[in-house]
C-alpha cells in the first residue's frame, strides 16, 4: 500500500473538521477550513504515515490515526458540547479530575479522554532511528532499573501482560522513574484511577488496532519491534519537564 505523507494543510483540514465538524474527512486542496470551535484538537503527525516501517507498516499508522485517534477526539468533543468549562481545560486537568467529573460524561471522558491523550503522546514518542537515552535520563534509568537492557525487559513484560486492550508506561513519581500499565484507555495521570500515578514519560499502546494487521496475535514481536522506534529525545524531554 502505498504511503500517503499527511502535509500540514491535510491535518489542518483534517483537525478542523474533526473539531469543528465532528466528523474526520479529507478536503480539496485550497478548501478553507472552518474556524475552529475550542474544542479538542488532533495533534499533527510528526511523521509519515509509512515513516516507521518497518517496524510500524503504513496501513495501521494511517487506520491508527484517521480512524481511532479520529475517532476518540470526535466522542470526546462531542461528550463534552454541553459542558463548555470543561472543554476549555487541558486535557491532563480533564483527565485528573475524571472521577469528580458529572457522572453523566464521566465515563465518556475516561474512555475517549484517555484515548485521545494518550495517542498524542504516542505518536510523539516514536520517530524513525530513534536513538538512546541521554543525559540524567539514562543516569535515571540506570538507578531504577540498573540499566536500559534491564528496563526494556521490564517494560516489555508489563506490556505483554496487558490483558486485552492497554498501555504500557514509564513514568516519573515522586522523581522516580516506575513501569506500569492501564487497561482501555485509562491513564497513568488519572487521579484514583490509576494504580500508579505519575507523569508520562514513555507509552506504548499495545489494543490490537496499534499492530494486529502486521504482527497478527504475536504482540511480543511488536513490542520487540517498537523500540527500534522510540524517539528517546521526546522521553528525555518529557522526563525532565516532569522532574520540573
Ligand atoms: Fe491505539
């Protein structure tokens, strides 16, 4: 399948329809895009839909994106159309709060919040030729793990051990770095939800959708693939805005 780039004036399109409109779509060239409604915005692929193959094939970046990412900012605006306070909080203020939120879009937010926050550190935290961790996050890495090797198989392990659909987290608590993982959608930064809060500093979603097409029911090789993708500058950068 060929790879189709997502130019800027594609995503801008894209985002604003989606926020605006609610409904994910593709638009001429030249087409002026509605104006935006302050609802929740995709965020720009940092990369080619076909940017991370091998390890990450075309077909499920662009399904990955247009469709479930799509999908989750659409429920998540439209969960929200009446309750514009809340729409106009950052998402990592919406979702910490999710539990006080009103019961009548509490579950909407859990489930489409958290898809939609944690996809947009997803696709930030991949890149072609990822690198290695630098500076006082490799220093962290090895106190809390004794070394990279030792925290990708342990990462790995917790990613595999999802039952059904997850993440997989490296996050910053109390200015340690801990593994763990979520199940659905939920997120390490929602308060009384998740079994260890903490910042986000590195997120691997291991649904189906995220690899079935490639690695079929053999999740372990997708995990073993995706670190060859990881944008360790982006965990470097994220670790230290945490350690803030
Ligand atoms: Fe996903």
């Amino acid at each position: 399948m060929p790879t189709q780039p997502i130019s800027r004036r594609h995503f801008l399109a894209v985002t604003s329809l989606a926020a605006a409109a609610g409904v994910l779509g593709t638009r001429s060239r030249g087409e002026k895009a509605p104006e935006p409604s302050g609802g929740f915005e995709m965020i720009l692929l940092p990369y080619d839909y076909g940017a991370l193959e091998p390890y990450i094939d075309a077909q499920t970046m662009q399904l990955h994106y247009d469709k479930h990412y799509a999908a989750y900012t659409k429920n998540l605006n439209e969960a929200l159309k009446d309750y514009p306070d809340l729409r106009g909080l950052k998402i990592e203020e919406l979702l910490s709060r999710v539990e006080t939120l009103p019961e009548a879009v509490r579950r909407a937010v859990r489930n489409n919040g958290g898809g939609y926050y944690n996809h947009g550190l997803f696709w930030q935290m991949m890149k072609p030729q990822g690198g290695s961790p630098q500076g006082a996050l490799a220093g962290a890495i090895k106190t809390a793990f004794g070394g990279l090797e030792e925290m990708k198989k342990a990462f790995s392990a917790k990613a595999a051990a999802v039952f059904g659909s997850g993440w997989a987290w490296l996050v910053v608590r109390d200015g340690r770095l801990e593994i763990t993982s979520t199940p659905n959608q939920d997120s390490p930064i929602m308060k009384g939800i998740a079994e260890v809060e903490g910042k986000p500093v590195l997120a691997l979603d291991v649904w189906e959708h995220a690899y079935y097409l490639k690695y079929k029911n053999e999740r372990a090789k997708y995990i073993a693939s995706w670190w060859n993708v990881v944008d360790w500058d982006t965990v470097k950068k994220l670790y230290e805005e945490a350690l803030g």
